[in-house]
C-alpha cells in the first residue's frame, strides 16, 4: 500500500508562502507576502520571558495554562469588553491561535458537519475543517466592499445548494452546526460591522450554531470599532472566542494563544488540545500575561503606528497604479492588479520577485471560488518604514 498523505488532507500541501517565500529569497525580494513584522514587540515584555527562561520553572504548565496568563486573559476580556469569565472554566491556553481554532474545530465538529466560513478565508481554516472531519461550505466577500450577505449566509447555513432543507444535520448536506467568523479579516482588511455581526448572531441564534471567531487582530482596528461576536445578545453562550499575542504585541513567533467561552465548549477545546500539544510554552506565558496588562497607550500607539504603515503602503501601492482596497484593520492591504492590465493575481505575484523584487500573495489562494479574486494581490505592511518606502519605490516600476 502506497504511503502517502491521508484523502482529508491531500490538496493542503505545499503552501503558496512557502513558494513565494522561496521565489523572494531567490531574487533579494523584500517579502511582503508573509505576515509578520520585522521588529519585535515590546522590550520589557522580551525581557520578562528571558527573566522567565532563568528564573524557571521550565516545566510542563497546567494544560488549561498558567494561572497567571488565564488570569490576564479574563482580566484583558473584562478591561476591553465588559465580559466576565472564569479563569478556571472558561479560559484555555493554546499555542497560537493556530491550535486554537483547531482544537475549537476537533473538539465541537462531528464528522460530516457542516462548517460556515466566509471567502476569501484564512488558510488554517480550511485545513482545520478537513482535519476534523467536516465539511466546509462558504459565503463569499465581494470586493470591493466585502459587505455581508445575510441571505447567501442564512442559504450556506441551511444548505441550501446541497438540498439542505431536506438533508439531516451531520451527513455533510444537512442545515450547518457550526459558523468560523475573523473579524478584523484576513486576508481582507474588513472589521465587520455591528449591525453585520448582529445579522451573523441573529442567524447563529436562529439556527443554534457554535461560532468560532478569531479575533487576533482585535487591537488592529483602525477605522472601525471591534465588537467580538461573543459580546452580543444570546452569543457568549455559544461563541468560542480565538486569540493570540502574535499580533498584538508583534511576537509571532512565540506561538501563545488562547480561546475563551462558556465552560462546557471550553471543556470540548481542552480535550482535544490535551492530545495536541498538552501544554507549551512555560515562560512565554508568563510574558504574555505582562503583555496583556500592558496600560491602554501601548495598545493605542501599536495600533497607530500600523495605521500609519497601512497609509504608506496603501500610497505606493496607488502610486504604482493598482487599485487599493484600504484595510480597515489587521496586518494586510490588498491591491488590484486589474487596473494596471493585469487578469490573473496568481501569474502576476509568481512574475513579480523577479519583476520588481517584492512578493505578494494572491488572493485567490484563499478562495474556493477561483474567480473571487482573481485579480486580487495581498501585500502586508507589518514592516518597518523604510522597508514600505523601499517596496513602494521597486513596485512604482510597474508603471513600466
Ligand atoms: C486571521 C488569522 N488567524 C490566525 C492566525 C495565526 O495566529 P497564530 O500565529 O497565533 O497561530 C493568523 C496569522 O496570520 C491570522 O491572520
């Protein structure tokens, strides 16, 4: 028997970051296509986790975390939301929010449920989909405003395209048991907006869903307000909430996240995330829960500093004549290379490295739908300012 790659996982190989990543280092291309920024986070926070590393202990951590970090985590949630949690029952510790959003994903879906998602969408979701056995079904965003679709949702939950009225829940055709929202959005830029994540809750109520919403760039919202879903009427009872510090505190690498909710879906994560990794990262725990309590102008200076490198890039992009979808919030902009005669984003970033020596990402890579953004290319700007002016300058040569 041929040992390969098992059936729910075969289509998620190589990845486009890898490619890419590898056409950048090839030509000395500045890399805008993976986001992580190039300086690293808060000095006293790098300096409580190397405290930490010596002082110890450098042990396995209880698996629902640290007490001190789900005691920062339920703090953060009470200081920025108004929520109340319990750091024993509702709080659980993961590495990333990578792990996270799989484990919320194994721990609730049974197979052949059906999983609402929105497209263009986080690559991890699809994969953590597959990985526990559901089937995923997707409501697109259109550009150029990504607004909601409440009936192509209400249509998605109730399966509509795959004869969902008459099919049962559980056999991959039947009304859908569990919605993944991220808002802020990647790769979009959209922060949804209240009376749209109204309309979410209200469908989730309706049809009794679980919602996994990844929030990892709810201090990144430059325009809009971030409401978490699990804040809304009859939501926080149904609602497993996805962070992590990676973008907050610009410390991707360091892996910490956690989900919060109500205790008995908390429960279903932290059995699956017992067999994935049990616990990690000891020390970093102890940092991230200083981060957490960092006082409200660290979180207001990051955030407007990346607003700042957002416009910047958002200008150069401009200035080389492709049409900019302004982000609203996170780590990324997009740009359509439509306006410079250009019909496939794939082709185009595949070109670009050697081209004008930047990498993107297509849009494309993180859609079902072939056609929804084809012509749409992802560039981030969680770089330093003069590595933007530096992209902006090589992209200008785009105008030939
Ligand atoms: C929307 C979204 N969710 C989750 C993650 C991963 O978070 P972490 O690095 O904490 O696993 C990313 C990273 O790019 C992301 O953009």
């Amino acid at each position: 028997m041929p040992h390969e790659t098992a059936a729910r996982l075969r289509g998620f190989g190589t990845t486009i970051f890898a490619e890419m990543t590898a056409l950048a280092t090839e030509a000395g291309a500045i890399n805008l296509g993976q986001g992580f920024p190039d300086e690293d986070g808060p000095r006293e926070i790098l300096e409580a986790a190397s405290e930490a590393l010596l002082a110890g202990p450098n042990q396995y951590t209880p698996g629902r975390g640290t007490p001190e970090l789900r005691a920062a985590v339920v703090a953060h949630a009470a200081r920025w939301y108004g929520r109340e949690l319990d750091p024993d029952t509702q709080v659980q510790v993961t590495v990333g929010a990578t792990e996270g959003i799989a484990a919320a994903l194994l721990g609730v879906c049974e197979p052949g449920d059906a999983v609402v998602t929105f497209e263009p969408y986080y690559d991890s979701y699809a994969a953590g989909i597959a990985m526990s056995g559901g089937v995923r079904r997707t409501v697109a965003l259109r550009p150029p405003s990504f607004g909601l679709d409440v009936e192509a949702l209400r249509a998605a939950v109730r399966g509509d395209a795959v004869g969902g009225r008459s099919a049962r829940r559980g056999d991959g055709a039947g009304p859908a048991r569990v919605l993944v929202l991220n808002s802020p959005h990647n790769p979009t830029g959209k922060v949804f907006t209240r009376a749209e994540l109204e309309a979410i809750a209200e469908v989730c109520r309706e049809h009794d869903l679980v919602a996994i919403c990844d929030e990892v760039y709810e201090h990144l919202a430059f325009d809009g307000e971030h409401v978490p879903l699990a804040t809304l009427p009859g939501m926080a009872e149904r609602t497993l909430t996805v962070s992590s510090a990676g973008k907050t505190f610009a410390l991707t690498g360091w892996k910490v996240g956690w989900v919060t909710g109500p205790p008995a879906l908390v429960t279903a994560v932290a059995t699956a995330k017992q067999f994935l990794t049990f616990s990690g990262h000891g020390p970093l725990q102890h940092a991230v829960a200083r981060a957490l309590a960092l006082d409200d102008a660290y979180f207001s200076v990051a955030r407007d500093r990346l607003r700042t490198r957002r416009d910047r890039l958002c200008d150069g992009l401009e200035a080389a004549g492709l049409t900019t979808l302004r982000p609203e919030g996170g780590y990324f902009a997009i740009g359509d290379v439509a306006s410079i005669g250009e019909d496939d984003g794939a082709a185009f970033c595949r070109a670009l490295p050697a081209r004008c020596g930047v990498v993107g990402v297509p849009v494309s890579v993180f859609c079902d739908d072939p056609d929804l953004g084809r012509t749409l290319v992802r560039f981030a700007y969680c770089k330093r300012e003069d590595v933007i002016d530096e992209a902006a300058s090589r992209l200008a040569g785009l105008r030939g």
